[in-house]
C-alpha cells in the first residue's frame, strides 16, 4: 500500500474496508476476521479514532509475533498481508486481508461481519448460512437423519417423473434411481429436499397457516397446510381461490368473461416463491392473510445481506435461491420459469390490472410481500361500467345498481349493499326480492354464510 493510498483512507475514514488502531490488540484480530467474513479490507495500526498519526514502536520480532498471534486465535487459521509505511517519519503497520474462500472465520469461537464501518456479531443462522455458501451448498442438500427413505412416497415420485416426462423430460428410472441420480438420495440416506417434495404424510416442518379476515382482528375463516410442497401449491391456491371476488361481465358472446380481484398469475407466482425460498430451518410458519383489499404473504427467512429491496425492485440481483435442490427441481417441472425474475412478473401482473403496485418488505425474522386489489365498493363500480347494455336496458336506478354489485361481489350481505348505495335495508330487500322474480339471481346458504348466484 502506497503512501497516497493511505492519505485517500486518511481522508475517507473508517468504513467497511478499513479501521484505524493506535495499537495491535485483540480488536484488530476480530476486525480481520469481520473483514475476511465479509468483503475483506484493511486496519491501518499506529493511528487513533480522529485519524490522527501516532505511529508504533516495532522490534524485529514485533511483526512476526502479531502473525503468529492472528493464526493461532482464528479458525480457519488467516495469516493477512502486512506492510509497513512511514509517513511523517511515523511507522504505520497496514494488515489487510481477502475476504476468505472458506467462511465463516473465528475469533476464539465467536464470528464476526462487516457492517459499514464497526464489527458485528453473526447470528446462529447466519454462521450456518456462511458455511452452506462457502461449500456451494444449501440446507436443503443435505442428509436428514432424522428420517428414512420410508418416510416419503414412491407414489409421489412417480408423479413427479411424469410431469417431468410431459415437460419434455426422457426419465425412464424407476422411483428409487431417479431420487439418487438427483441427489434427493445419497448412499440410502434422503436429503432435506427429498423429505418436503415427498413426503408421506403431514408435518409442522412445512405449515402454512391461511386466514380471510373480515378486519385486522376478525377471522371469517380458517385453513391449515402441512402437506409436502408440491401439494401445497394448489391447497394454498384452492384457499385463496375461495376467499377473493370474481366479477361476471357480460359481453354479449355465448361466453361471459370472468375476472378476479387480483391477478391470479401473480399470487401462483407469490406462493411458488414462498414455498420455494422458505427458511425451513426456522420455526416460524409461513402466513397468508386475505383481506377485502388486500392479501399479505409471510414467509420465514429474510433477504440475504447483500441484497435490499430497492435491489429486487430495479431488478439488479443475482438470484441464490436459498433452497437450491428445491429451486432446481420445480424449473424442471416447468413451475418456476428463471431465478430471480419473479418479483418482476408480479408487478407486472399488478400493473396491467390497474392495481397498486405490491409491497415488498424485510419483516422480523422474515419477508412479506403484500398484494392489493380492489375494496368491495370499487369492485361493484368497475363491474357496472362493463356490464352488457342488454343488462342496461332491462334494469334501471336500484336494481340495476344492486345487481352490479352482487355480480362483482356475490359475498355481499344486505348492510353491505346498504352501506355501499347509501339505501335502507329495506329499499336493497325489495331490490333483491326483485332480481329473483327476474330470475336473475338465487341464493345459495342462509343470510350470513350463503352467497349470491347470477342466473342470467
């Protein structure tokens, strides 16, 4: 390091390459180890805080016993690069260190990153995380002894080696060989990805709690998914399916034309997504809340360090999917399309709905993506602008107001109607009461659980 390239750290100060020490202490071996778990960088010895130059007292012997020091109390054993420069007549001892292949690097015992300019402690799951990327790895590769090739279904795998084999794929293996040759089993033993694709029955390890909620605090109703993750694609997508509007336009065809409240691409896409990228490690349950104008999606498992949402919006990422076996295996079965562009594509799906953009956030110990659509209001006044004029000339004022709104929402209620038109209740009965003599609409279920049913 040149004398000119110090003046430029002089100048900088502190930040996430370099620290300033006005002596060789234990803070200057955890420093190089934050900076080898890291991006790697620099600690410049003989100067204080205020960049003010100190210099230090070497003997021959100095700089050899602070190398030993740093191999013997890290592990792996790091040995950085080191200089000495004499600025002002002042000797400056400059230790710099690579980020380092095999992470993470311990100080006696404890871990370290770099987080702009001081030494942060790494959480459990981040050592874990750390180690699983130094190996080109992920959770999901390996072994999990806590169960047997017994504990999944060959029956499972034989349906996924036909929906590979639809996709294009030539797999004539059996059930048990084609597991092996995709690493889903090694040496008898299965791997974590192989226990949640197939597994045999239900269990916590991948639940999904699923709620439509008439307010922040109201349940309306209720679901559960334990199942493998390949099932749970359409149990989730059926629940959703259930609790969300779907408007009925008349066009005059033989057909009408059906359109739900959200883009149904861009909620499969949220759910593929949340069940590919889940950190299963966590003990946290992926949530979905469905409400009248929006649908909240939690997951467990944050964005990894190095990337930020402002990164997933503008699309400058390179995609490391948490669970690689996992990722791999749905692109081949043609339900994931290409790492790293899905978030795209559920904007996208929003904004050629006219709907708000989505909202993507770091959570707790998680990440949530929320979807708005249309409130039940809004829903009945887009129906009535692409309802049929045939409709238009049979039903006028209420009626036709009343009927708009059931065709956008059949779920709604007589107050909720009443609310919505500014009517009596009794005005909305009689307007009800009417569309059935039209034969326009029945009813199925009783005044609070039943739905409306357009006949015509």
């Amino acid at each position: 390091m040149t004398k000119k390239e110090i003046d430029i750290l002089l100048k900088k100060g502190e930040d996430l390459t370099s620290e300033f020490k006005s002596s060789f202490t234990n803070e200057v071996i955890e420093t190089l180890v934050a900076f080898a778990n890291t991006s790697g960088g620099s600690v410049l010895i003989g100067l204080s805080n205020e960049v003010k130059l100190l210099g230090v007292s070497l003997n021959t012997e100095s700089i050899q016993n602070w190398l030993n020091e740093i191999k013997n109390k890290t592990s792996p054993s790091i040995i950085p690069d080191v200089e000495v420069v004499i600025i002002r007549k002042k000797k400056i001892v400059v230790f710099s260190i690579q980020e380092f292949p095999i992470k993470p690097v311990s100080f006696r015992g404890k871990y370290f990153k770099r987080v702009v300019n001081s030494n942060h402690t790494l959480s459990t799951q981040e050592v874990v995380n750390l180690h699983l990327q130094s190996f080109n790895t992920s959770w999901d590769y390996h072994i999990n002894s806590q169960f047997t090739t017994s504990d999944i279904s060959f029956e499972k795998v034989q349906q996924a080696i036909e929906m590979l084999n639809r996709n294009g794929g030539r797999i004539t293996d059996d059930p048990m060989s084609f597991l092996v040759k995709s690493d889903l089993v090694r040496d008898g033993l299965i791997t974590n990805a192989a226990y949640l694709l197939f597994k045999n029955r239900d269990s916590v390890l991948t639940t999904i709690e699923l709620g439509r909620f008439q307010t922040e605090i109201i349940i309306k109703d209720s679901a559960r998914t334990n199942a493998d993750i390949l099932s749970q694609i359409e149990q989730v997508m059926n629940f959703v399916l259930k609790h969300i509007n779907k408007e009925i336009i008349i066009t005059g065809e033989a057909q009408n034309t059906q359109k739900w409240q959200y883009p149904l691409e861009a909620i499969r896409e949220v759910v593929m997504n949340m069940i590919v990228h889940r950190d299963y490690r966590s003990a946290s349950d992926s949530i979905i809340k469905i409400f009248n104008n929006k649908i909240e999606f939690y997951n467990p498992g944050r964005l990894p360090d190095n990337l930020t949402v402002e990164d997933l919006l503008s699309n400058n990422y390179k995609s490391t999917p948490r669970n690689k076996l996992i990722a791999g295996f749905f692109k081949n079965l043609g339900l994931i399309e290409k790492y790293g562009s899905g978030i795209k594509r559920i904007i996208e799906y929003c904004k050629a709905d006219n709907l708000h953009e989505p909202e993507f956030r770091n959570i707790s110990d998680g990440f949530m993506v929320t979807i708005f659509g249309k409130d039940k209001k809004d829903v009945g006044k887009d129906v009535g602008k692409d309802v049929g004029k045939d409709v238009g000339k049979e039903l006028k004022g209420t009626l036709s107001e009343v009927y708009r709104l059931i065709m956008g929402n059949p779920e709604l209620t007589v107050p909720e109607l009443a609310k919505i038109t500014g009517y009596a209740d009794r005005t909305i009965e009689r307007s009800l009461a009417r569309l059935k003599e039209l034969k326009l609409i029945t009813r199925a279920g009783g005044r609070k659980a039943g739905h409306w049913i357009i006949t015509r």
